[in-house]
C-alpha cells in the first residue's frame, strides 16, 4: 500500500510544480504585456506631449516673426519720415520752393526736429534696425545743433550695443566729435579700434583715411603714412584719388 502511494503522490507534486511554472509564466508575461503596453501608453504621451509643445513654440515663432516685420515696417516707414526733416533744405526767407517741398529756415530748428523723430523712432521701435538707426541719426542731429554732450550719450550707447555694424559707425561718428571738441586721444584709441576691427559699414580704406585727418595738423608724417597706404592698397578707388589729394595738401607736401 505504501509503495502504491508514494509514486501517486510524485506524480501529482510534479504535476502541480508544472502547473505552477505555468501559471508564473503566464504571470510573467501578462506582467511583461501590462508592462509594455504602459510603455507604450507613456511613449505616446510623451511623443503627443512632444508635438504639442513643438507647435506651440512654432505658432510662437511665426507670430513673434509676423509682429516683428510688422514692427520693422511701421519703424521704417516712422524713419523716412523722421529723415524727410533731417534732409530738408534750410533756405533763406522768400526763397522759391518746390511744390509740396519740406524746406526750413532754421538749421536749429530743423534738426531739433528732426532729433525729436528720431527719437521716437527710437523709443517706440528699439529692437528694430531702423530704431537703432534712428538713435545715430538723432545723435547726429543733436551735433548739427552743438549739443555735443547728448550727441556723445548716443553715439557711446551705440558703440557699447551688440550690433557691431552700428557700433562702428557710432565709433567712427564719436571719434570725430572728440577731435572736433579737443580729446583727440580719445579720438585715437577709437581710430585704433575700428582699424583692428573694420566692419562693412565702417571699411578699412574710410578708417584710414579719418585716421589720417587726425593726425594730418598733429603729426603730418603719421598722416602721410596712412594716405600712402591708402594709395596702395586701393589703388584705383575714388578713395585713393581723395588720399592723393590729401596727401599733397599735408603741410611740407606743397
């Protein structure tokens, strides 16, 4: 009796160890399956998540881009006009004008003016290029009146911006207002600066020259050195023929 049982008793242990494989095994994967199907759940979500931020920032772009030309269109047609005054002619009183022509008799008045457009311009339309524009004409303006001081502001808030186009023209403007008014070693370091760094704006053969005339009263032979290399390495240009011409009317050169 005994022996009959005890293979009766194997077989079925075996039979439930079997079973109970099984049956973990089919836990596994429906654990793996639910596990996978979470992933993939997530994965859509992110990937969902993902395009949706990704039209967002280009909605957000395209609109920033159209405000942003739609910007620079009104700063533009805003500069025109703040410039139709800065090129206005002054005229004595009576003289015959054009129809339609804006004309003044005042060079104060006139550019006062026009330093008032721009600086609206300016103040309205900043992160525009004509409103960074309109800050160097308005420091121009300010200089055609003698306001040396706040045409010095201006011109030394360009210089420091992160445009380097703009900053070398105000760097070239702000050096020939500190000769015009006496500092003229701050007028050579600037010469200087934009001689290292030239821009297409603000080119070689035009720092060359300006520093040139700096020196041209001063130091006539430091004048004479920049009008020769002007000369020769751009021969051919209007810019070396007025070298030339300078070069000749240095004083001794006559």
């Amino acid at each position: 009796m005994l022996t009959s049982v005890i293979p009766d008793i194997s077989v079925k242990g075996l039979a439930l160890a079997h079973i109970s494989r099984k049956e973990l095994k089919k836990d596994e994967v429906r654990e793996t399956f639910a596990h996978g199907a979470e992933a993939v759940m997530l994965h859509k979500q992110l990937t969902t998540w993902l395009v949706v931020a990704a039209l967002a920032v280009a909605v957000g772009f395209f609109g920033w881009k159209t405000y942003s030309e739609r910007q620079t269109v009104r700063a533009s047609a805003a500069f025109d006009d703040a410039m139709k005054v800065f090129q206005a002619r002054t005229i004595a009183p009576g003289e015959p004008t054009q129809p339609g022509e804006l004309t003044f008799v005042d060079e104060k008045v006139k550019f006062g003016e026009a330093a008032k457009k721009f600086a609206e311009v300016e103040a309205k339309y900043s992160r525009t290029r004509p409103g960074q524009l309109a800050k160097y004409y308005e420091g121009l303006s300010f200089e055609r009146v003698g306001k040396n001081d706040d045409a010095k502001k201006l011109f030394q808030d360009l210089a420091g911006s992160g445009n380097e186009e703009f900053a070398s023209m105000a760097k070239l403007e702000l050096a020939s207002l500190d000769d015009s008014i006496g500092q003229h070693d701050e007028a050579a370091k600037l010469y200087q600066q934009l001689l290292d760094k030239p821009t297409v704006l603000v080119p070689k053969p035009v720092v060359l020259l300006a520093f040139a005339e700096h020196y041209s009263q001063t130091n006539p032979s430091q004048a004479a050195k920049y009008y020769s290399q002007i000369k020769s390495e751009f021969p051919g240009t209007p810019i070396a023929t007025q070298a030339e011409q300078e070069l000749a009317l240095l004083p001794g050169k006559s």
